[in-house]
C-alpha cells in the first residue's frame, strides 16, 4: 500500500517505513507527526480525496533535522570590479514513516 501525502506545498508518495526530507518542521526528534493523505493506492486499486481522503491519515517518526548540500551562488559584473559568491543549505526534516492508516 502507498499513500500520496502533501507537506509543505509539496507531494510525496510513501509506504510503510521510507525515509522523506520534507522542509523543515519544527518538531523535536522522535516527535510523531501526521500527514493529509490525498491518495491512496494498493492492490483492491486506488482511492482520491476530495481534497484529502476521508478518514486516511499517515503517522510518521520525525528521526532528524539535517541540512541539504551546500550551493553556491555567484554575482558577477562586467567592467565594475564586482564579484561576490555565499553559500545556502537549506533546512530539512528527516521523517520515517510508521503507519498509514486507510
């Protein structure tokens, strides 16, 4: 059985025990966090929500907050001694998911 599952503007489709970064969320770790499902999938077929699924809900374990690879962001102009790089990690939530209850 898989699940379809918004978080943070995003969609992700998730079975029992994978491991999702979704952008950062301020839980603790080992914290349970829910999420709206807004599809369902497995053998009997599929069901859609209407926005979500009535009476579907999937539990996760939050295992982390982590950071993404570093990149690089460079500024640059011609002719007028201007050249600039920084750096961004962007924040991420390392969440493992336990239980999808259809």
């Amino acid at each position: 059985m898989y699940a379809i599952i918004a978080a943070g503007g995003r969609q992700y489709r998730v079975s029992k025990d994978d491991v999702i970064y979704i952008d950062k969320v301020d839980q603790e770790a080992g914290a349970e966090i829910s999420f709206d499902v807004l599809m369902l999938g497995g053998d009997e077929g599929v069901t859609v929500g209407n926005p979500v699924v009535d009476g579907a809900k999937v539990t996760g374990k939050v295992v982390a907050q982590v950071k993404g690879q570093k990149i690089k962001i460079g500024k640059y102009k011609s002719k007028k001694n201007y050249d600039r790089v920084t750096g961004h990690r962007q924040p991420y939530t390392k969440v493992e998911i336990t239980a999808i209850n259809a």
